[in-house]
C-alpha cells in the first residue's frame, strides 16, 4: 500500500479494525465483554497480512482486549504494544445489548448523542484517544488494532474536531484506514480499504 501522496506529509497513523466477533456481527454493542473472532473474524485478519507487510511501521499499539490482540497477531505483529487507552467506549448497562433494544427505552439513542448508564462519557473517551493521538504524533508511522467506537473518535480527534463527529465515521471490521495530513493539516487519507 502506497501513503499519501505528493502532498502529504507528517506522521501517518493506520487503523485497524478487529475482527468479526459473535456480537459485533449481531450489532450487540461490546466493550469490556473479551470475546473471540468468530473463524469468518480469523480468516478476514489473516488476510490483511500482505497488505501490512509492505508497509513500514515504526510504532504498533493494540487495545489489550482478545479480538483487537487477535487480529494484531494474524496480521503479522504479534508483539504490538497493549495501550489501554485503545479499549472500546465502555457502554456500561448498554453492553451486549443493540442500539434497537436501547431505542425501545430511549427513542433515537445514540452512543454520540446520549450518555450510556454507567459507561464512559465521549469527553473521557476523547482523553484517552488524545493521549494516542499525541503519542502517533511522535512517530512517522503508527499502526493501531482497536475497536469500532474508539477508532471512530480516534479518527475525529486527529481530525481536531470532537468526539461525537465520530459518527460520520462508519467503520467495518478487518478494514485498514490512514490518517494522516494534507500539507499541514490532518486528513483521512483512506477509509474502510
């Protein structure tokens, strides 16, 4: 995978979405519940080895929880670095459940838009992705295996923009994504490849 481009420059940080689970595949939202890949989760991170092999990273991170350290291992680095600043948002009473059995209870519930009971807020979800910005900021490449809430507020805040500009962000398992910069601004330089 090439980077940029002509007008790029400044650091680089690659997002890495783990793996299908049993519950990300059943839109049940999961944070702290530590599940497996499913195998379709396995066969998917193992295929994106070859197109991470070509490309040199100076700093890996993986969140500590089995599905992102999984898909860490099958992609070709098995010794990346556990940040615990990558977990997913924590969803408190919302986790296992779907974002339809909330609205039952909460019409138009959001995780960007209405507080999770006894989960995280965006503003402490944002302090702890900032510390990951800061840190890929110090390294020409970074490459990060996560989750799909804390990679989508990751994304916004390397963006400069706030947490909740995050839901523009769709973001599929086992897909890679580039952030990086457009002459002296941040910029999404590849999205869901």
């Amino acid at each position: 995978m090439s980077s940029g481009g002509p007008d790029s420059s400044g650091p680089e940080l690659w997002i890495v979405r783990h793996g299908e689970t049993e519950w990300s595949r059943d839109g049940r939202h999961t944070s702290t519940t530590d599940l497996p890949l499913t195998e379709a989760g396995e066969q998917a991170a193992t295929s994106l080895a070859p197109r991470l092999a070509e490309v040199a990273f100076d700093l890996v991170l993986t969140s500590p929880r089995q599905r992102a350290r999984r898909t860490a291992e099958l992609a070709g680095f098995a010794d990346a670095q556990l940040d615990e600043d990558l977990v997913e948002w924590a969803y408190g009473d919302y986790e296992g459940v779907t974002t339809a059995e909330i609205r039952e209870q909460v019409p138009g519930w959001t995780v960007w838009s209405h507080p999770s009971p006894g989960g995280e807020t965006a503003e402490q979800v944002s302090a702890r992705l900032d510390r990951v910005v800061a840190r890929a900021r110090k390294h020409d490449r970074t490459l990060v295996f996560a989750h799909g809430h804390s990679l989508r507020v990751l994304t916004a805040r390397w963006l400069e923009q706030p947490a909740e500009e995050g839901r523009f962000f769709k973001l599929d398992t086992s897909t890679i994504s580039v952030l990086g910069y457009e002459r002296e601004h941040p910029a999404l330089l590849r999205w869901n490849s």
